[in-house]
C-alpha cells in the first residue's frame, strides 16, 4: 500500500469517527432498532392484539383484538375505501370477514373472525398521564409486527371536525351586509341534491343554524362527517326555499387546499378528526398505521389508534370507550332474530 | 475500573439518599470526632448541616440521569426512569410554555424569569420592538414587546409586559447537552388549541453542529419558537425548524442565546438572515402632509388615515420643529430624514401646538 493511499484511508477512518461522534446513529434513536429492544413487553403485546389488514398483496391498515371470540376493531372510512379486505393475525389468515357493526360516529368497524381462543387482551383502568410511553404498530411483515413508541402528548378530550368537513359547493362571505352568498354552483359533480342552486344564492341556514359568516358556518359543521346530509335553508331574490346536500371532506371539494403543515405532514388520515373522545400521543404514524392498539409499557392496551392527524400528532379512541362500545353492540339484539 | 469507580459513586449516591440523616451522620461524623476536634458540638451541627446539604445536592433526578450514558436503554427500568424523570418536570415546563400570536402567525415561547423574560425564535417574533398577544395554557392572556433577535441563528428573546411573577424554567448550562441525551419538547403545534393544551413529544439528541442542535422529537408549524427541555426540566434549545423526516427536527442551541445575550436584551437586530428580514431604510412612512410654517418647522395640513402620525395624534396644524435629532424647516428636509429611517424604527417628533412643546414618541409604519 502506497503512502497516499493509506493517508486516505486513515483521513477516511477519522472523519467517520468524527461524523459519528456528532451524530447518533439511526438504531440508538428513540424509534430506533435497539431503542425497541427495550420495549418486548409492550412489543408482545401489539403482536397479540394487531389484525393486519390486506387488500390483495398491499397492507392498508391494523384492527386491534377487542375479543377472544375473534372481534376486531378496523378503522371503517379506510376499510370502506377497498373492495376486499383479508385480516392477518399473528400468522393465520381470515379471509372471511364478518361485518358485525359500522360505528360512523368513531370511524368504527367491528369485524369477526372465525376463530377459536384468540388471545386474551389485557385492558388498561389507570388513567394515561401526559409523559407516560406508548407503543404502537409501526413496519410489519405478515408473521412479525414491529413497534414505534412514543408517549401521551397532550389532553384527553373530543376532536371536533373543525375545516374537515365542507359543503359542497364554494361561497363568499360579504362581511358588510353579514351573509354568506354561493359562489360557483358544483352539483353535478359533487352531488347536490337539489340542483336548483345558483351563484349568488343566500345561505340562511345549515341546519337549525343561521348563517352570517364563516364562524358561524364552521360552527354548523363541527360535529358533521363526511356524507352527512344536512337541510340548506336558501334565498333568491324574495324567494327562501330549502336543498339537500352531502357534506364533503375539504380534499375532495378544494384538492389544493391543504396547510402548510399538512405538507409537512406526509401520508395522514383521510377521516382525522370528528371523534367524541381521543388520546393524543407523539407516535410518528401514517394513514396505513392506524387501526391498530395502543399499549403501555406493562402491555395493557389503553386505545386503539384511529387518526395519523399530523408530523407531531396522532389519535387513539381511549380502550374504555372502545369496551363500552363494544358491549352496545353485543347487548343490541341482531335484526333478523 | 472505571465500571469500579461508578459502582462505588452509585452506592455513596445511593447511601446519601436512602439512609436518614442522623445514621449518615453516625457513619461520616465519627472518624472526625476521633480526630480529637475541641469543638465538638459545632462539628456536630456542622456535620448535621453538610449531610443534609448533601442529600439536597445530589437528588434523587441526578442519579437517574444514567439513562443519558446508555447508548439505548436496555430494559423497562431504563424507560419507566425516562418516564419518571418526564414527569417530574413536565408540570412546571408546561406552566412557563407560551403560545404567542402576531399578525403573520402563531408560534411558542418558554419564560425563563419570574420578570417575564421569553426565549423564542426570531422567525417568530419577525423583528424587534413588536408587540403581540401571549397566551398561557389555560387561555389567560398578556401583552409582550419582542427584544432582540439573530436573523441568521434564529435566536430571540421578547418580554411580557406587567410585573410578573410568572411561572418560568431554568436555563441548562450550555455545555450540559450530548449527543444521545434524551429530551423533551413542548408547543403549540398548530397554533392555540385551549382543550387540547400544550402538545408535547420524546426524543434523543441525535446531531449536533455549531448553531443547531437536532432531536428526533417531531415539531411542525406552531410549536416554532418553543421549548426543548433536558430530563432535568432545564431549557436545552428552541425548536426552529425542520425538514421533510420526521426525525430531522432542529432547534436554536442556548449557547446562542448566551454568546449575544447583551445584544438580544438591548433590542438589537442582529445579522442579515434569513431567519428575520431587517426593514431597510427609506421604507419608513409617517403619514402626514406639510407645508413651511411661518416661522419654523413644518405645519400639518393633513393626516392620513390608520397612520402612525393620525395613531400618535399629530394633529393637523401642529408644528413639527424636529424629528430624531434634525430641524425641519421645510419638506424636502424632512424627506431626506425619511429617507435614512426604516419602517418600525423608533424615534421622536418635536411639534409645537398653541404655544406648548409636546414629544411625541412614535414607530414608523411602512409605505
């Protein structure tokens, strides 16, 4: 070996030391391959709780084990997106899905199985305080489900649909005269019922709600979902009359209309708020993550993971309301008893 | 050895902590006694006194501090130590977290006096002399005025106007952080939210450079300008900005703060940015019309409207004499003044109203 040639290795060798002492690798970081390591039980748990769920060779998404009778909870906007649906646990595959109950107010769908002794979960009672750690699904393969952990980041409470949901037409709020007029009619296209809406209609009220501004618009669609129908009270000229219209999620009406921090945001859920009671936990996830539990360090599951609403943010539907849904729907007699 | 030597400071840390006084005493006094000291009564009570010192000064948080030295944690001991040093803090960090409200957008700050004084990020202050809302997490709200800042480090500071006390958190020594070191960050990620509160989120310091230092702790817009705090509850950084990983999230290090702190405390702006833009002069507008005056200065014939003349009350027939330092006497002296001034620049206007000398105070607006 020449002189140059190893003055360059050895120059090689001490910027990589030099670059490693400043930066620390990507398995020693809190969602790192060896950080997790310290997460087995926790780990064993989101692999006894998680359905994976298929359409074809592609995983779109987890359900989380409510029952040892086989039930799933899935997330039902993603589960409705796809024609079939197959579910993984652990490594035996259901490809016959019963769909027991669809819960839109939570996003909720309670699958069924046809399978015997599914593992038992284990339910967290203790409150989750801000700062505690949380696991939940991150990569998986059909036998193996990998975690990401973070930890409870913010207040328990309702997520409203704050600028989720929109009507399906666009308008312009005329601050002097305090009302808010049609500004391009778009039945056809996204389903206005009633087609006989022009430009420059009034809106008086969305529901019981009157209308003057854009407050008072958001307001009226706050607790609303995506294909809710809601009762428009209009004027033209002298003339009030009353349409019928879906609501729409803010995409699909204004494509280009997402924020700033959506853009940084990546792959987020389509359906990200309008759920009456969430956890929020720091959880990195994306719109395919969800659907799964969410567990605590002694691997008691205290939610299941229903919105990747943002970079920083994600949602999990507390396992006490998971559990009180769960008995409604057991307790409701079927319809064809 | 060294595996030695820190298996023996654990267990003096641990006798220092677990045993009570009176028996630390006992085992730490009576080598001393025996040394025959005459005073023994003020030895007692001045060992009395060092054993509790020591056991003040090496709490129960430093010891648990080994989860830093760990290059990953290795059981749930490890993390349920992360967990409880997180939660020890997080109440009083929470307390002293901001949210601040301009009129281009709302960031975070975190006080770090009981005078009110707050860290924050200079593109979220935007300049200095700026006034805007701060809110706390329970939605109470108070006026500041941003100080200085460092366009080109992203560095501010802003002070809460009213006397205080406010809740406020310690500032870590600037070379207490590593590379590894495990970190918390606060914000209000995406602007105010009263029932959701303060949003925080976990993480390791994973690089380190010169004016950044980088966490994997995800940050969006809103949480700009807060808190980024070591297991001890010290203030370590201030979140600035990121990139499209979200493990890529960088904050302004203290060291920045503290190698300027003089220049950011008299309101300088520093640098050229890109993190604020410096207002250039000939930008600053006051919004009157003039003409000569009789005998000297400049008489007001008009005031436009929304103004920073109409806003200070220059009133129309006034007689400006001087502003800043210079004597006006006719319109083009007062442009060429204009002309060197930069819109939000400070400054002072000498009129003359019915024979009395007022000083009006005023902050240029732009044209």
């Amino acid at each position: 070996m020449d002189l140059s040639k190893a003055c360059f290795l050895l120059a090689c060798f001490l910027w990589s030391s030099l670059s490693q002492a400043q930066q620390l690798e990507g398995a020693f970081r809190t969602n790192g391959k060896e950080t997790r390591q310290a997460f087995r039980v926790p780990q064993e748990a989101i692999q006894k709780s998680s359905g994976v769920l298929y359409e074809g060779r592609r995983h779109y998404g987890f359900a989380s084990l409510i029952d040892q009778r086989g039930y799933f909870f899935a997330k039902l906007s993603e589960y409705q997106k796809r024609e079939t649906t197959y579910l993984v646990h652990k490594t035996t595959i259901y490809k016959e899905l019963e769909e027991v109950a669809e819960i839109p107010e939570w996003d909720l769908i309670l699958l069924k199985v046809n399978g015997q002794d599914l593992p038992q979960v284990t339910w967290s009672s203790e409150n989750t305080e801000m700062g505690k750690w949380v696991v939940s699904n991150g990569a998986t393969s059909k036998r193996r489900r990998r975690i990401r952990v973070g930890i409870i980041s913010a207040k328990t409470r309702p997520v409203y649909m704050k600028g989720e949901v929109v009507l399906p037409f666009s308008w312009n709020e005329d601050k002097e005269k305090e009302s808010v007029f049609v500004a391009d009619n778009l039945d056809e296209k996204l389903d206005v019922i009633h087609s006989d809406l022009k430009e420059g209609d009034q809106l008086l009220r969305v529901g019981e709600v009157i209308i003057k501004d854009t407050e008072s618009l958001e307001e009226a669609l706050l607790t609303k979902v995506s294909g809710d129908s809601m009762t428009l009270g209009m004027k033209r000229g002298a003339r009030e009359f009353e349409i019928e219209v879906l609501l729409k999620p803010r995409k699909e009406v204004y494509p280009r209309s997402g924020t700033r921090n959506d853009a940084m945001s990546g792959r987020i859920s389509e359906r990200r708020s309008g759920f009456p009671l969430v956890l929020q936990h720091s959880i990195p996830m994306t719109n395919r993550s969800v659907g799964g539990p969410l567990c605590d360090l002694d691997g008691k599951c205290v939610g299941m993971n229903i919105s990747a609403f943002s970079r920083s943010e994600s949602y999990a539907i507390p396992a006490e309301k998971l559990l009180e849904i769960f008995n409604d729907i057991l307790k409701e007699p079927k319809k064809d008893e | 050895m060294r595996k030695k030597l820190e298996d023996k400071r654990k267990k003096e840390n641990t006798l220092c902590e677990g045993i009570p006084v009176i028996i630390q005493f006992l085992v730490r006094g009576f080598p001393l006694l025996n040394l025959g000291c005459p005073h023994s009564f003020l030895t007692v009570a001045l060992l009395i006194s060092c054993s509790v010192w020591q056991v003040k000064a090496e709490p129960d948080s430093d010891r648990r501090l080994y989860v830093n030295e760990l290059k990953a944690p290795k059981s749930s001991k490890d993390l349920l130590t992360i967990q409880a040093l997180i939660l020890s803090s997080i109440q009083n960090s929470k307390l002293a977290t901001v949210n601040i409200e301009l009129e281009a957008g709302e960031g975070s700050g975190v006080i770090i006096s009981p005078e009110g004084l707050v860290m924050t990020a200079a593109h979220v202050t935007t300049g200095v002399g700026e006034e805007f809302k701060v809110r706390f997490e329970d939605g109470s709200e108070h006026q500041a005025v941003s100080l200085g800042l460092d366009s080109q480090t992203d560095a501010a500071l802003a002070q809460l106007k009213g006397g205080g006390p406010y809740p406020y958190v310690t500032v870590a020594a600037s070379d207490d952080l590593k590379v590894g070191h495990w970190v918390y960050a606060l914000g209000y990620s995406g602007g105010f939210d009263k029932e959701r509160g303060i949003v925080a989120r976990v993480g390791r310091i994973v690089r380190e450079a010169e004016v950044t230092i980088q966490s994997d702790c995800a940050v969006i817009g809103g949480d700009s300008g807060g808190p980024l705090f070591n297991l001890k509850g010290q203030l370590v950084g201030i979140h600035s900005r990121v990139s499209s990983s979200k493990e890529q999230n960088m904050h302004v290090p203290i060291h920045v703060y503290k190698e300027n702190w003089e220049r950011l405390l008299d309101s300088e702006f520093i640098g050229e940015g890109p993190f604020a833009k410096k207002p250039q002069p000939g930008t600053a507008f006051l919004g009157v019309r003039v003409k000569s005056a009789s005998g000297k200065g400049l008489q007001v014939l008009e005031t436009w409207e929304g103004s920073v003349a109409e806003k200070n009350k220059i009133l129309v027939n006034d007689i400006i004499i001087s502003v800043g330092d210079t004597e006006v006497n006719d319109q083009k002296q007062l442009s060429s003044y204009l002309a060197k001034k930069a819109e939000k620049e400070f400054d002072e206007v000498k009129v003359e109203r019915q024979g009395e000398t007022i000083i009006i105070k005023i902050r240029y607006g732009s044209k």
